[in-house]
C-alpha cells in the first residue's frame, strides 16, 4: 500500500489520485487512521480493467496539465489486451511533459514458479509496447547502475541475452500531440 501522499513533502497544491479497488482503500485508510496528507489526496475505487477514466475527471484531474503516472506491481497481473487499454487510456489522458513510471516483466517471468498463474502478460520489448501508445521509454533491470539500492548483488544479464526471466524498471515521457495522432495503438 502505497503511502507517498502521506510520507512524502509535497506541496499543498501537489494532487494525488490513488486509484485501486475500493477493499483496499478502505483497508488502507483503516491502517492510517487520523494521519494526514502532506497534499491534496484522491482516493478513487476502480477496476482498471473496467473504464474508469469518468471517475478521475469527475474527481477534477485535468488532462491538459503535466502528470506523472505510477503504475508499481499491477500489470503483470493484468492480461496483455487490459495492459494496452490502460495503456492506451492513460495515453488519452495525458498531455506532453507527462511521465509514466512502471514496471513490467518478460515473457519467460510469467511461466516461472511461484508467479506462474499469478502473472498474466510479459513483454519482452518495453520501448516498443510504449512506443505504440506515444511513449519514449528508459528501460533498466534491478542491479543496473540506478537501480540496485545496494539490495541487488547479482548483476543480470545483459537485455540482448535471451531465455533469462526479467524484470524491467521502466520511465517514459509522453511523445507529444504529433506523435499520439500518428499512433498505431
């Protein structure tokens, strides 16, 4: 359960739009209790595999302004069809200078055990998937320079090694207007 609303010094003009399903949030806010946010703090039940972009603008986000996205450990247990439609639909909801930071597995990940059943969809090209929605993407692997937090002390592979599970750390900025209405999604 993420707490950067809450943990984080963000201004008080700084919004946050937490959605997730409504049994976690009431989960979540039994956990904090009194605390307060360090911002202003949208709590919004969805089902990101049901539209739910009407929510979010109901709740006063406006698309034309700068955003950053957070998608941590939820779309390798989506299916690849609802992992392109949230996609797509955040890509419909963001303006150019908008950032998206996610983290995505491989192919090989989803048939290792234990995640296997629990993992839906891999990809083994993040810039690519991103690229069709708009995105110019940095992808790096836990261990990579950036990204080992002194926790990771074996280095994996490098990506041009096939048959490796993986696990890709993920920052991409929106392309812009000229390249969302050339899209092929």
């Amino acid at each position: 359960m993420d707490t950067r609303a809450y943990r984080l010094p963000w201004s008080s003009e700084t919004k946050i739009y937490e959605l997730d399903q409504a049994q976690v949030l009431e989960t979540k806010k039994a956990i904090l209790g009194d605390a307060t946010p360090t911002c202003q703090h949208y709590c919004i039940p969805a089902d990101l595999t049901q539209p739910w972009s009407h929510l979010l603008l109901e709740q006063g986000y406006q698309p034309n302004l700068p955003s950053v996205w957070l998608l941590e450990g939820l779309l390798m247990y989506l299916t690849e069809p609802q992992v392109r439609q949230l996609l797509q639909t955040i890509s419909q909801l963001t303006s150019t200078n908008s950032y998206l930071g996610l983290d995505l597995v491989n192919v090989k990940s989803i048939e290792y055990e234990p995640y296997k059943g629990y993992f839906r969809s891999g990809f083994d090209c993040p810039e690519e998937l991103l690229t069709k929605f708009s995105w110019n993407a940095e992808v790096i692997q836990p261990g990579d320079e950036g990204a080992h937090f002194d926790r990771y002390t074996n280095k994996l592979p490098p990506l041009h090694v096939m048959d490796v599970e993986r696990v890709f750390l993920v920052k991409a900025v929106d392309a812009g207007a000229e390249a969302k209405s050339g899209a092929d999604i």
